[in-house]
C-alpha cells in the first residue's frame, strides 16, 4: 500500500480516506521506516493536499491520539495557533487561564517551542504547573477547576513520529502548520485559533468544521501574527451555526492603542512567565496586558460569555482586575503538582 500511495502522490493524484487512514496506521504501528516516512513527506509537500485530504488527515489522526474525556455537559474550548510568523509572549495561554476563569471549559493543547523561544509547555513550566499529565489526570482537572494543560507529544503519537524526519529535512508539511492546532486529543469542538498565513484561514476553517468543530474563530493578524492583532489589522473567519462570516477588526475600534512587536514580543519561558503573572497581578499593564484583553475577548465570545468584542474586552478586564484570573492560575499550579508528589 506505501508505494501504490507514494506513485499517487508523485503522479499529483489525490488520496482516498481509505489510503490516508492506511498510511497513518502504519505510522502509528511503526510499519514504516523513518526513510519511508521521509518520502511520504516529501511527496505530500510536492503535491500539495487539497482541503478534502487535509480533513481526511486531520480525522486520522483523531483516531489514533490517546483521547481525554472529562465527565462535563459543556462544550470544551482550545486557545492555540499554528506557530510560524512573529513571535510574541504566550499570549494563547495566558487567554486560556482568563477563558477558564470566565468558566468555560478548557483543554489548552500545545508543545515545547519549536520555532521561538517559548512555547506553552515552556511558559506553564516557568509559571510551576505540572505539564506532564495523564489522560485521566487532565480530565479530572478540567472537571475539578475547569482547565487543563494537554502536552501534544504524550497523546499524538504520529506526531512523535513525524517531527525528526520533517526537522532533518527542514521541511513544514500540515501536520504542523494546520493539522496539528486541530486535533486536540479531549475533540474540544471550540477554538480561538490563530495562523500564521492568510492564506491558510479558510482552508483551517473548512477542514475544522468537517471533522466536527462547532463554534469557532481563526484568526491571523498583520505581519504573519497568529493572534488576534494589536499591530494592526486582523482578519477573522468565524464558524457559527454551520456557517462562516469573515470580517476584519483593529485594536481601535475597541479603545486599545495599536503597538510594535517590540512591545509583545517573546522572551524566554521565565520572561514570558513573569509577563503573565505581571498582567494577573496588575503590575504590568499597557500593550501586554492590552493583547489578553483583545484576545481573551474572542475566546469569551467563542465560549458563549461574551456578545462581542467590547463585552468581552469589559468581561476580561474585570476577570483580572478582581484577581480571578490569577485565582485560576492558582489552582491549576496546586491541582496538576498533586500527581506529581503522588508519583
């Protein structure tokens, strides 16, 4: 099946669910060498893959993650982006904590930095949470104080896999670039997501909503940010109802003052941890805290607490200024370091 798969691809002929389901089997199997996978890569990056065999991928690759499943009635939500483009502080995870203390439910998926100095795993560890849980230890703690940090290389596998031929051959595919924000291991069907390329928004909004996302926003902000902008513009492609509205938006229109990356950018994993810990506890305000208002306001309207960007940037606001926001970095400190002293 490998190589009637690889002459497909290097005859520019599209995929089969079927085929793609085989070939990720096999990945996750380990009936596939490292060189093999390599060649897969490389013929996949060559022909391109239209929006069909992206939705293909991203199921399969669902399938064979290790799933999370929190006894909860709520829609859970994810704050994460495709990486690439300007780098900032983590910003994502710094909604995620404010989202959770708005109450509602989040699975925060992510990974070590791959191409900054920070990622999410990096920052949550600098800021003393326990990142690396078991399916059952992030359930309970999403049941017991309505977030959990999901560490992507201990339930993806194929993703484990993937990484060092696509690094040794200093390519990106979409596992990375649009797969790998999708398939958040709890299926969380609500997300803030941001890309890097404009380009990638809509063909991330369509494949999202085929494998079962029900309320979203993908977001890319001006000059390659994967965030909701306070550089400039962002534009949006939200998913509502089965259906999609696009529109843009600046940090002006809300009352925040545009910025420089300058302002936001990324730092190591304890600068970034002290940027976040500054914002919830009001030592740190202008453009960095300005950037959790503008996109902590977008996961509350995502999440069903906000009507629109100016509710939401209030709601934020008052979720730190109280204390609450820091309240529930707390408690995500204390819950995920009790099954470390129990091992």
């Amino acid at each position: 099946m490998y190589k009637d798969i690889l002459n497909k691809l290097t005859n520019k002929e599209d995929l089969t669910e079927a085929e793609i389901n085989e070939i990720i089997s096999d990945i996750n199997e380990d009936r596939l060498s490292d060189g093999q996978i390599s060649g897969f890569l490389v013929a996949l990056v060559m022909k391109g893959t239209t929006l069909d065999e992206t939705a293909y991928f991203s199921r399969a690759m669902r399938k064979v993650c290790i799933p999370i499943r929190p006894e909860i009635t709520a829609e859970m939500m994810d704050t994460c982006g495709t990486g690439g483009g300007l780098s900032t502080y983590n910003i994502s995870t710094a909604t995620a904590i404010v989202a959770a203390a708005a109450g509602i439910p989040v699975a925060k998926h992510g990974s070590r930095s791959i191409s900054s100095l920070s990622g999410s795993a990096d920052v949550l560890e600098a800021l003393g949470v326990n990142i690396e849980l078991t399916p059952e230890q992030a359930a309970y703690l999403i049941e017991q104080i309505g977030i959990a940090f999901i560490y992507a290389p201990l339930f993806h596998p194929v993703m484990c896999k993937v990484l060092p031929p696509e690094s040794d051959l200093g390519i990106k595919t979409i596992f990375y670039t649009i797969i790998g924000p999708l398939i958040n291991p709890s299926f969380a069907p609500r997300h803030l997501l941001g890309v890097y390329k404009p380009e990638l928004l809509e063909q991330v909004a369509y494949v999202a909503r085929e494998i079962g996302y029900t309320r979203a926003m993908f977001v890319h902000g001006s000059d390659g940010l994967d965030e909701i902008s306070l550089l400039g513009e962002t534009q949006i492609v939200e998913l509502k109802d089965g259906g999609f509205s696009k529109y843009t938006i600046t940090p002006e229109q809300f009352g925040l003052k545009r910025c420089r990356i300058e302002d936001i950018e990324t730092g190591t994993p304890e600068d970034n941890a002290a940027t976040i810990t500054g914002i919830f506890d009001g030592s740190i305000a202008g453009p960095k805290k300005d950037a959790v208002l503008l996109n902590a306001a977008g996961a509350l309207i995502i999440g069903g607490k906000a009507e629109g960007f100016g509710d939401g940037i209030e709601k934020v606001r008052e979720i730190i200024d109280s204390g609450k926001a820091m309240e529930k970095l707390a408690q995500l400190r204390k819950l995920s370091n009790l099954f470390r002293s129990r091992a």
